[in-house]
C-alpha cells in the first residue's frame, strides 16, 4: 500500500506528503488496489487534484453495487468513465470481461485468432495494462482477483465478445486429432490453455447441459487432453450424471476413459467403458460395439485379465467381418496377436499374426502394422528357440521400420535381437547390435538407460566386468531420475551379478 501512495505523491506534490493527499488516501479506504488505479487514471488524463476529488466523489455516488467494495468500485468505474479508457472503444469493457471471465487471462500469442474483429487489439491490451485494469504475467494478459471479481460476466452468454471467444475456441478444437495427420503438432496450443478451455466448457455446459454441440466440443478437448496434456477434468461428475439417452454420452464416457487410462486407472477406464459399450448396444450401432470392444479388450490386457480380453477382442472381429471392416479387422487381428501371445497360446498368435499378414496393406499405418506382426513372430520363435526363424522375422521388420526411419520400433527390434544373441552366448553378434540399441536410442533418456543396461549385460557375458559394472551405474542413475523402481533395482541386482562372479573369478572359483 504504502508503494501505492508514493504515486500520488509523486503526482501531486513531487515527493513530499500532502494534506489533500491524505484526506483523499484515507476516503479510499487505505485500499492499495483503489489507490493504484486512481493515480494511474490521473496520470494518464493528466488530472489535477481537484479535477480527481470531484471526478472520484461523482463515481462514488453512483457505485451501487452494494455486495462490493464501494471505494474500488467508484475508483473502478473512474477509470472506465477517463477519456484515456474511452478512447479505446466501444470494445474495451467487453475485453475487460473477458478477460475477467478466464482463470489464465488471455494469451497474448493468441490474440490474432481469440480477437480477429478487434483491429487495435495489441494496442488495447497494452492501454489495459497501463490503467492498471490488467497486468501481464508469463504469457497472459491477466487480472487482480479484486477486479475480476468485478467485471467476471454474471450472464456469459449475455457479452458478444465472449460468445465470439467461445466459438474462435470451439472451432480450433474441433479437428480431429490423429498422430498421423496434419495440425497434429499445432494442437498443442492445449497444454497452455487447458485452464480456461476446461472453465469455458465447464460453464457453458451447466448453462444448457441438453446442448449437443457444446458436449461435443467437450469430446476434442478430451481427445487433445489425452494426446498432449493427460490429467483428470472437473467435467468428468457432469459427464457421467447425463441422461443415458443424451446423443453426446458414449462419446463423452469414451473420451473420459482414454483419460483415466493415461492417468494410470485402467479400472476406471474399464468401468466407464463397459457403460459405454451398454449404451452403443441399445442404440445398435454395431461399428461402435466393435470399437467399445477392442478398447475394453486393451484395457484388460492392462490389467492382466487376458483371457476376458482375447474373448472382447474375437467378439470386435466377427462384428467387423460382418460389416467388411478390412480396418477393423486389421487392428483387432493385431490385438488379439498380442493378447495370444501374452497367455503363452503361442500357435494361436503365430496363427492370428499370420493373419494378418495375409491382408494386402497399401497405406502407412498398415504397414506399422505388418512391421508390428513381424516383431511378434520373431518374439514367437524365439520363444520357441527357433532361432533362425526368430532372426528371419526380426529382419522382416527391420527392413520395414528402417524405410520409415520408425525410431522406436528399430529400438526395440534390435533390443530383441541383443537378448536373443545373448541367450545363444552369440556376445560378438549380440555387441554389434547392442551398438545399434545405443544408435536408436539417442535422443530418448529412458531408451538409453534400457541400452546402457543391456550393453552391462553384454560385456558381463565377455567378462569385461569393470565396463559393464560402469554401464550399470550409468543405467542406474537415468532410471533414478525417471523414478522406475523396478528398473533401478534390476541394475543393482546385475551389478551384484557381476560382483559375485568376477570375486569367483579373480578368486579361481
């Protein structure tokens, strides 16, 4: 407060105390906030002190709002009645609100789109912030909690500039997201402004929780959560307390499960989509069913529950051979592969696996696909100790994810291969893979942890025991950074490994 009060007298007697100054300090109350505006407001219209007292003691008058603080409320509507706040338009309260109305404020990078019809809105934001109405703060264009207050829109769908927001926000989540396609990268404009998205939803759809279009857009928000930012929503009571019969239910129940899931509650994400699979069944749309399914089926692969899942998943199949869903068959051939092979039904996953590679794949993602059902052919042979024909497979699928530079599958391929050679005491082959684990890897810190362990392993087998006991340090503390438990204590267990053999060793045991 007292920093407040310096401005006015700086104002109005160039450092030194004033007995007017005072007498109008103390009729504001001692509020640092009403204090600061008021000065701002003089300075910036150049008011003397008196043009000030009568201006304040006007707008004091008029302040009604009786649930409010009447000397900010008066300073307040000061300020918006100075010609240096007029001059900025027939807009600038309405901007007040929405900035209000926001919990982050506005974005700046965002203006261009959020305020298209505003053409000094750069300017208008600026002038705000110098009346002390708003105030920048790591990116936003923000407000004191005492002025939102204030100017929050107590009837949203009443302010035009607000609506228009809305519908600006609306119209850029409403792409549909896919790793694969274009704009993908651009949505993750979300992760800074989930904040308001989520209040923006959350109010509207308590303003008419009957609107289709708005649960809708609750959908591609959810889908840009769970793709970019996965964390619980405050919409997700809202959601689940909608009629059964609401049009925009399954999607929404949907969409929230994808994100309990990557949330790490595969129970939750189960529940919601064994509701969600009852709904699509009462409205008879088969393709939904067959979708539903295979999620559930993922679901409960999580969770260990394999045999439910393989059942899920073979009910997805013959629903999608009915509707001729070459799409549909192809990501529940994969799955049920997987599934197959996870319950050790060895020939039956080398069967679903075979399957699939029977399908003539045309497009990209298909052949992620075949280059997935090689992999896991491979994994199948070896787990047969049919190593040649494990290496065979492996081939396949390197030959496939090298034409499309795939990093991570390239990773993990030749992380299979290390451990296969290694099983076989191959340790010059299993070296000259292990480098190409490291190659792949680069630029992922926990992959590298994953490579560095496996090249301990590797010079373990040659007796290199100082340079794979070093590696596993190093592997160590990566997995100590990322806090995997598991894998740190699978370091210090090899490291004991390595001890113990190389006393035996140096000991001629």
């Amino acid at each position: 407060m007292e920093s407040a009060c310096n401005i006015f007298y700086g104002i109005y007697n160039h450092g030194g105390r004033s007995a007017i100054v005072d007498d109008l300090v103390k009729r504001l109350d001692f509020h640092a906030l009403s204090i600061t505006l008021l000065a701002t407001v003089a300075s910036h219209n150049m008011w003397d002190y008196n043009r000030l007292a009568r201006e304040w003691d006007t707008h004091r008058t008029q302040a009604l709002r009786t649930d409010y603080n009447e000397s900010l409320a008066a300073t307040i509507e000061l300020s918006l009645a100075s010609p240096t706040f007029h001059n900025l338009g027939p807009d600038a309260r309405d901007l007040l609100g929405v900035i209000a109305f926001f919990p982050q404020g506005v974005d700046e990078n965002n203006l261009d789109w959020l305020f298209p019809a505003i053409s000094d809105r750069a300017n208008s934001f600026d002038k705000l912030c110098t009346l002390s109405l708003a105030y920048r703060n790591n990116g936003f264009i923000t407000m004191l909690a005492p002025l939102r207050d204030y100017f929050y829109p107590k009837a949203p769908l009443s302010s035009p500039l607000l609506r228009t927001t809305k519908g600006h926000y609306f119209r850029r989540l409403s792409i549909f997201l896919d790793p694969g396609r274009p704009g993908f990268n651009e949505a993750q404009w979300i992760r800074s402004e989930d904040v308001n998205v989520e209040h923006l939803l959350d109010v509207f759809t308590s303003i008419d929780p009957s609107s289709a279009d708005v649960w809708d857009v609750c959908v591609k928000f959810m889908a840009h959560l769970h793709w970019h930012k996965p964390r619980l929503v405050v919409l997700g009571p809202k959601i689940e307390g909608l009629p059964d019969d609401h049009p925009s239910k399954p999607d929404c129940l949907f969409e929230l499960s994808r994100l309990l899931g990557s949330t790490g509650n595969p129970w939750e994400e189960k529940r919601l989509l064994t509701h969600v699979l009852k709904l699509w069944r009462e409205r008879g749309d088969n393709l939904q069913v067959a979708e539903t399914l295979r999620f559930i089926s993922e679901a409960n692969k999580t969770l260990n529950l394999l045999k439910e899942g393989i059942a899920q998943v073979k009910e997805a199949l013959g629903i999608y051979e009915q509707l001729d869903s070459k799409s549909g068959q192809t990501r529940s051939l994969r799955q049920l592969a997987f599934l197959l092979y996870d319950d050790r039904q060895l020939d039956a996953a080398e069967g679903a696996a075979s399957q699939l590679i029977l399908i003539n794949f045309s497009v990209d993602d298909e052949q992620f696909t075949l280059c997935d059902c090689y992999h896991l052919l491979g994994r199948i042979c070896r787990s047969r100790n049919e190593t040649e024909r494990a290496i065979n497979h492996y081939g396949k699928a390197l030959e496939i994810a090298s034409s499309f530079n795939w990093k991570n599958s390239l990773f993990l391929i030749h992380y299979d291969l290390v451990e296969l050679f290694l099983y076989e005491d191959r340790f010059d082959d299993a070296q000259a893979a292990v480098q190409r684990v490291k190659s792949h890897a680069f630029n992922d810190s926990y992959n590298l942890g994953a490579a560095m362990e496996l090249q301990a392993l590797v010079w373990y087998g040659q007796c290199m025991f100082d340079e794979a006991k070093s590696e596993a340090l190093r592997a160590a503390d990566i997995f100590e950074r990322f806090g995997t438990a598991m894998d740190v204590e699978g370091c210090r267990a090899l490291l004991r490994g390595i001890e113990e053999t190389e006393e035996m060793v140096t000991s001629g045991g």
